[in-house]
C-alpha cells in the first residue's frame, strides 16, 4: 500500500477535483483506492455526502459511534487510547472515503507542541505526529486498497507537514498564474526543511522506535498544470504558453533542484510534468451534484456536453496511467 498526496499551498489550483478524478480512473484501471480527506474544509467529503449526510456525520464525531479521520484519531489526541476503527463511505467498487471533519483544526493545534516534543523523544508526542497517519494505513489495510490519496488544505502548516512526512509520494498541481508560480519556492523549501528536521527525529529515536515513525522519505512524482484562466484588469491576458513556458524551469529550480539538495533520491523521476488537465468549465459543479468523476458524466447531463466528459475521462486516465506507473 503506498499514500499519495497533491500538494500546494496556492488555492484553487484543483487539488481536490484531481483527487476525485484520478482516483476513479486508478480504480477503473484495476487499483484499489482510499480517498482520506484530511482537510478541515472537508471539501471531499461534501463531494460525495449530500449536506443532511454531512450534518449528521460531523455532529456524531466527537462521540462514540463517530464515524469521521477526527473519530479516528480523537482517542490519541486526548491521550485515551489507540487509534479507533471507523468504518469508510464506499462510493463505488473499489474506491472508498474515509471523511473528513472541522475538527481536523484541533488537531492540527496539537500537532507544534508534538512536533517539538518528536525532538525531545517524547513518546505521545511520537503518537500524535503519526496518529492520522496510522488511522489512514489502518483503514487502508481494512480495506485492502493499494493507494491511499490524502486531500489537503492549501497551506504549510503542520498539519499538511504531518501529512507529507507519511506521504510515499507527492504531486504538485500548477494553476497557469503568476500566484501558483510563486508558491513552488514556499513547497520547495518547506518540504526540504520537513524532510531534514525529520530525519533528525529519528535519528535521536533509534532502536525499534524509529520504525513506529513516520518514514519522512516523500518522493516527488511530478507536477500537473491545470488550465489556463483568463485574467482582467490592467495587465494583458498571457496565453497559456506562456506560462506552461514558466512552469517548468520554475519547478526545476524551486522544487526539484531544493530536494536533490536534500537527497537525490527524492526526485527520482523525469521528465517532472506529468500532465496538463483542461479547465471543463460547468462540467466540474455537475460532477459534485451528482457525486461522481466528469468523466463518468455521460447519460447525466446534455449530451452537448458528451465530447467533453469524453475528453475529461481520457485526460484523468493517462495522469492515472502515469502516476501508477511511476509508483510502480
């Protein structure tokens, strides 16, 4: 089983319509999936659970029967036990939500004193910087998935710290402006810093401790653009060229090169693009209302439409093809 997860600090740059969509078309193309939404907005998981489902579900995850990553981890945080066992919102054959929760946000108030406790080689700090992770490989195994995709938010706390340290692999999504641009430096230098400040927690671990800890290891799969949007204002609309024309030798510079620094064998793939998604417009609001991936939208809404749910499917596919191969 090995964890994946988009990352990039910028917003809007598509990291959870990636998530859905490619990991239906892992799934079409024979490979388990969990979904582990880990971001307190829960944008995941109000993809697939309409809002009286998701009232209900955030209500009940603080008690007992909770049933949320919160639910799961809840127990360690408080210092009150193991991690607990929820049960994953099937959505189809194969592909599987583990939901995610507001109070994802206490959580990751605990997690800075934990970070700084991993130093001192405390252990319930050491639990509290693995406990989400150990309810992901949990449920995962559970479920017998291959892949587990961690959708988070777009910052670098530490939260998504705890997450890239227990990531196998990460991908960085591009929006085509001058913003996601500047965010590569941000995702560069805070990951190499992850990377080597954990390393020392467990070298001051050792022993049969180190291997209850996150690996801290994440390799660096590649990069996808996703479309280009016209902007306004004073400034001239760039065509995209343009800024594909950026992209690459930014992400050389302020991400592959930073982590080759670190460890070369970190960034062990080429070329570092892996794909480049078309904006699909309405297309992307239709596939939440019906809860399901825009290339699985045919027969769902007007057949106007067809070429582009075609075109949609076949674009996710080769990104799945491609992430699985170098995963592989």
């Amino acid at each position: 089983m090995q964890t994946l997860t988009f990352f990039n600090h910028k917003g809007g740059v598509g990291k959870t319509t990636l998530t859905v969509n490619t990991a239906d078309a892992l799934v079409d193309q024979g490979v388990r999936v969990l979904m582990v939404d880990a971001d307190p907005q829960c944008n995941l998981t109000s993809f697939y659970l309409n809002e009286k489902e998701l009232d209900a579900l955030l209500g009940e995850s603080g008690e007992e029967n909770g049933g949320t990553l919160w639910s799961a981890i809840k127990p360690v945080v408080d210092g009150k036990g193991p991690i607990k066992d929820v049960v994953a919102y099937e959505v189809r054959d194969g592909l599987y939500l583990c939901p995610g929760d507001v109070l994802l946000a206490d959580y990751e108030e605990e997690l800075p004193a934990a970070w700084t406790g991993s130093f001192a080689r405390k252990g319930r700090d050491y639990d509290v910087m693995c406990a989400l992770s150990r309810a992901a490989r949990s449920m995962g195994e559970r479920y017998e998935v291959d892949v587990v995709i961690y959708d988070i938010g777009p910052n670098v706390g530490p939260l998504n710290r705890a997450i890239i340290l227990d990531s196998d692999y990460f991908i960085t999504p591009v929006a085509a402006d001058l913003f996601s641009l500047r965010a590569l430096s941000t995702v560069g230098r805070a990951v190499a810093r992850w990377i080597t400040d954990w390393a020392t927690v467990r070298s001051l671990a050792g022993g049969e401790t180190v291997k209850q800890l996150l690996h801290g290891q994440p390799k660096y799969l590649g990069y996808v653009t996703s479309a280009y949007k016209v902007s306004s204002g004073r400034t001239s609309t760039k065509p995209h060229e343009y800024w594909e024309g950026k992209i690459a030798p930014r992400v050389r510079d302020r991400v592959v090169d930073v982590l080759r620094h670190v460890d070369p064998a970190i960034v062990p793939f080429s070329p570092y693009k892996l794909a480049s998604i078309k904006d699909f417009h309405s297309l992307a609001p239709q596939a939440q209302e019906f809860g399901v991936a825009i290339g699985k939208l045919r027969g769902k809404v007007n057949s106007g439409y067809n070429e582009q749910v075609a075109e949609a499917g076949h674009e996710f596919s080769a990104l799945a093809h491609e992430i699985a191969k170098r995963m592989r």
